[in-house]
C-alpha cells in the first residue's frame, strides 16, 4: 500500500510505525511531509521512509492520503492538496473535530473517511472508529480497514454523529484511564508501598483487568462481583467509590466531551 502522510508529529509516527510493523506497507512506499526539519529526519532515520517539506509531493501516487495535522492547520493544508488529488485516492482523516462535510469541501475531493483513534495506536491497542462516504470504493474501504487494523481494532459506523460519541469514550478515554491510573498509584504510595512498586501493581491490575474483560466477554458487573466478598477488603473500597460519586463523575466526564466534539465539529 502506498501512503502519503501530512504531518509526522505522535500520531504521524504512530501510524507509520504501525503500517511497517504489521507489513501493511514497506519503508519504501510511506512519503511524510512535515514542516519540521527535525521531525522528517527524525523519521527518515527512525524508519527509512521517505520524507519532504512538500504536502503535494507527499500525496503524489499515494493511494491512502492521511491527514494527521492539528485542526487549526488544515485551512493551509487543503489550500496546497486541492486539485493535487487524484479520483482512485482515498483521503483518510484522522483530525479532531473537522467534519466530513468540511474535508470534501475544502480539498475539492468526495473520496474520504474520518477516523477517530485514540494514543494508544503507538503500542498497536488503539481503538479507532471510522466514517467513509459514498465516494470512497471498495478498495479505499479494505485500505482503509487495514491500515487501521495496524494500530488496534476498528469499529465502521454508518453516521458522523457516532464519532463525537466515539470521541468522548475512547478518545478522551485513556485521559481519564490516565488519571485513575495516577490515582491508584499515588493511593499504593499512600499505604506504604514504594512508588515504583506502586507503579509496577497498579499499571500490571489495569492491564490485566481490561483483558479479562475482552477475553471473557462478561458484564464488568459481573467480572466486579467475582472479585467482590460479603464483607471484605473490596466491597469496603467499593462502597467508598461509590459514595464518592465515581460513577457519577465518570459518566458527567464523558457528557462533557461529547458536547464539546459536538461544538469543536460545529
């Protein structure tokens, strides 16, 4: 697969370290272009792709193009993309915020789909969920679910309104994963533990618990209850967290995101 990338910041990186990792791409057909010097021979030196200050050169040949700029950036980027595009290419964006609508209309091209991943794409666990339009081919739908498949799993929905959704659970998600992370490290270090012990417990529970979940496929219910005894050290901190509002808080968090992808789309 011949990939254009425009922008090589951790995203940037992520996805190309994916594509040649799982071999969905060689060194030789990844292009990036990126306005940093040190970010292009960064990647030229970390990856043997090539690399270029040019958008245009970048998406020349390529048949997936990536847009992987900030939001604020893609005004510039579509002013130097459009009409360098060709019909067989397929534009995959994976820019926060920007609607379809948008990209078509500035870029001047109606093959794209929006993805919505998350930073966990750098270990190949991300998860990201994707919108095509009606343009994009059946070719440009395997490609896009490939390369995708390179950074973790991939959910395809049929409306863009489930990308804020997205965007508020497992976008914004390892953020707040993050926080209770640090949270049950700093309690560890507050019972007595040594703070990379802490560490080491805490990161290796997180990991352990969600891939019960997977791999079973239970309820988290019910995997709580397994775990839960009539009166023991559990169901004490449990009812802690509960009547601290952690339900609560955690599902006013996520309302919040998604009213503000909701408005940084609008």
């Amino acid at each position: 697969m011949r990939v254009g990338l425009i922008g090589g910041g951790f995203m940037g990186e992520a996805l190309v370290s994916a594509l040649l990792k799982e071999s969905v791409a060689q060194a030789g057909e990844v292009t990036v272009s990126d306005i940093a010097e040190a970010r292009r021979q960064h990647l030229k030196s970390s990856y043997g792709i090539t690399v270029t200050a040019d958008n245009a050169e970048a998406v020349r040949g390529a048949e997936v193009v990536v847009l992987a700029v900030k939001p604020q950036e893609f005004a510039a980027v579509a002013s130097q993309l459009r009409g360098q595009l060709k019909g067989g290419q397929t534009v995959l964006s994976i820019m926060a915020g920007v609607r379809i609508e948008r990209i078509v209309q500035e870029l001047g091209h109606q093959s794209v789909v929006r993805v919505m991943p998350n930073t966990a794409a750098f270990v190949g666990q991300a998860m990201s969920v994707w919108l095509a339009t009606e343009a994009v081919s059946r070719e440009g739908h395997e490609a896009a679910a490939r390369l995708l498949r390179a950074l973790g799993r991939e959910v395809e929905v049929r409306d863009e309104k489930y990308l804020d959704m997205a965007t508020a659970v497992s976008g914004s998600g390892p953020g707040f994963v993050f926080l209770f992370l640090e949270a049950l490290i700093d309690a560890g270090v507050h019972v007595g533990l040594r703070r990379e012990q802490a560490q080491e417990l805490a990161v290796q529970t997180l990991l352990g618990s969600a891939v019960l979940a997977r791999e079973t496929g239970r309820h988290p219910a019910e995997l709580r209850n397994m775990v839960t005894s009539p009166g023991g050290t559990t169901a004490a901190g449990l009812q802690e967290l509960e009547g601290a509002g952690l339900r609560a808080a955690v599902i006013a968090a996520v309302e919040a995101a998604y009213e503000r992808a909701k408005e940084l789309g609008s």
